[in-house]
C-alpha cells in the first residue's frame, strides 16, 4: 500500500507539472490570459475536443500537439497504475489465502473459533495470550481483516462456519477444540452438529442467546455453552456478595503480574502417578504445588463429580483431571512428571 501511495504521489507531480508547463506555454500565446491558458491547457491535456479558445498560428499548434501527447502519455500511465494497483492487491489476497492455508495444514492440537465478533475477539485474545495456536472462521472478509490488523499473525478462514468444507479448511480432524460464537443460535446450532459429526472426540464449546436453546446445543452436541445472559447475572451477583472471591479468581486466572496460577492438568496413559495417592504422589513436595480439587472419568468421554481438597489417600487415576494452584515453572514441573 505504501509503494501504491508513492506511486499516486509522483503521478500527481506529473500532473502538475504537465498543468504548469501547458498554462505557461499557453500564456506565451498572443491573446491568451492566465484563466485561458490554463482552460485550454486542460482541455488539451484531457484529449477532450473543445474548440480553441483563440485561434493558434503554427508555433502555438506545434505545442498544443506536444502538450496532447504528454496527456495521452499522463492518461495511459494513469490507467497503468489503477490496473496494477488492482492486480497487486488481488494477488496479494491470494498469495495470503495461500500461505494461511500452508500453515493451517501443520496444525494440530489447536482450537477453532466460529465468528470474529465481539466474543470470537476476545476468545483470540486469550488464545493469544496463553500463546496457544487456534484457526477463525469468519464469513465477513472486512471483519477478519480488522482482527488481521490486531493481530498480524492470525489465521483466519474467510467462509461459512456452518458449511462442512469451512470445518475442514481449519482442519477441525485434528483439532483440541472448537468454540462457536456466531450471531444466532441456529448457526451454533448447526456448527455444532457438524462439528460432532466430523470430529466425534472434539471439545465444543458453544454460545446460547435465548436460554431455550440450552439443551437443544447440548443434544447438538456441544460440550459446554454458555449463556451471556446466565453467566453474567451470576457474575454481577457473586460480585455483590464475594468481591473479594471474585477479585482473586480473576487475578489468579488472568493476571500476569501475579506468580500463582490456577491449572488444569490431566494424567496421560501411562503416567507413573497412575493408581498412586496423593501421599504417595508427594505432588506438593516434588513441585511446591497445591492441589485444590480433582475429577475421575466416570466413563471414556465422561466426567465424574469434584473431589474438592482431596486428602492424602485419593487415588489418581489415568485420565483424571487435576486442578492445581502454583508457579507456571511448577506446573511445567509437574505436567512433565505425570507424562514420564
């Protein structure tokens, strides 16, 4: 854009030029004043036909023929510009669909977000932060060119997310988990619908406006949704009787000036903490972490209920879930201890 600016910039100096050099010529002529020259210099430059303002004896034709060609001239390099300009910009779309393509073909593990609106944003923003690889899909061309503009290094799949192939594009085969946030319920609806059906073992987290479409998102198949509605409400209310709770929750969620974190982290196949209790694990002596609550799977795909402040004789099972408060270096410790 900038070599397109500097372009239009020297063609406007040849403009002026060509204008001035005319004007001027044309003023030379007997019988020309200064608002005649000038008239006839743009007439002339324009290749336009009007009739001479005065008569032109031999020298004034011989410069009048020099001052249509250097307009043609103007005229054609004109054209040329807008033409390329045109050219470049499609090529650069297409060079950039063709490398966000490239790279969203070596993903793997990564999150997908239906819809670049006020909720798809922030959701890329705390992808963006947790520095973890996601794929937008948005239908608006101009909408993902402002979150491109946020964030250079964004992928995004300009298309319908509620259309089979935009699921694929983002390579929803080998994704960790998919969040639909489009402007209607029916849209998530269906998003959700293929989604389960692609990628039967996806994580799908959706966004539910009206509070009846709750459950049908669920049977859809959605993993998690989210109301803003009920979300909110219970936010304001938690506010108003434990500020102080919440005022901790969210630092220690989101903060990144506090050393504490608070994690998930989940016990592999093959974990040599399998089938050990807490006591025995020493998770608070090996990694300076606290445990604070934790969760078996019921069944493959389902969760059983929270064990909160479990003691030192809960046992840790493969595919349970561990929810941890510490140091990011700790937790760093103690997912690589549970993965050897």
């Amino acid at each position: 854009m900038t070599r397109l600016w500097r372009r239009l910039a020297w063609m406007a100096v040849g403009v002026a030029a060509l204008l001035t050099i005319g004007t001027v010529g044309f003023r030379l002529l007997p019988g020309y004043d200064l608002l005649d020259a000038f008239y006839m210099t743009v007439i002339t430059v324009s290749a336009v036909g009007y009739e001479e303002v005065h008569d032109l004896d031999a020298g004034g034709r011989i410069f009048a023929s020099f001052l249509i060609v250097g307009g043609i001239t103007m005229l054609g390099v004109w054209f040329a510009l807008v033409t390329s300009a045109i050219v470049e910009m499609d090529l650069a779309h297409v060079f950039l669909s063709r490398r966000t393509m490239k790279k969203i073909e070596t993903l793997k593990d990564h999150y997908i977000v239906c819809g670049a609106g006020r909720t798809g944003r922030q959701v890329a923003r705390e992808l963006e932060a947790a520095g973890k690889p996601y794929v937008i899909i948005e239908k608006e061309a101009d909408r993902a060119e402002a979150l491109r503009s946020e964030f250079p290094e964004i992928l995004t799949v300009v298309a319908d997310a509620t259309r089979d192939e935009a699921l694929i594009d983002a390579k929803i085969g080998t994704a960790a988990g998919l969040v639909t946030c489009l402007s209607a319920d029916t849209d998530n609806l269906f998003v959700c619908l293929s989604a389960r059906d692609l990628q039967p073992g996806l994580t799908i987290v959706a966004r539910a406006y009206n509070e009846q479409t709750l459950q049908k998102l669920y049977v859809a198949g959605a993993d998690h949704v989210v109301s803003p509605n009920l979300t909110g409400g219970m936010r304001m209310a938690a506010m108003l009787l434990q500020p102080q709770v919440v005022s901790f929750l969210d630092v220690a969620m989101r903060s990144e000036e506090l050393d504490l974190r608070l994690e998930e982290v989940h016990v592999p196949e093959g974990s040599s903490f399998a089938e050990q209790t807490l006591a025995e694990a020493r998770i608070p002596h090996k990694t300076g972490l606290i445990v604070i609550a934790a969760r078996h799977a019921d069944a493959p795909g389902r969760d059983g209920p929270w064990v909160y402040n479990p003691g030192p004789a809960h046992r840790i099972l493969v595919g349970d879930v561990l929810i941890v408060m510490g140091k990011e270096e700790q937790i760093d410790l103690l997912t690589e201890s549970l993965r050897a």
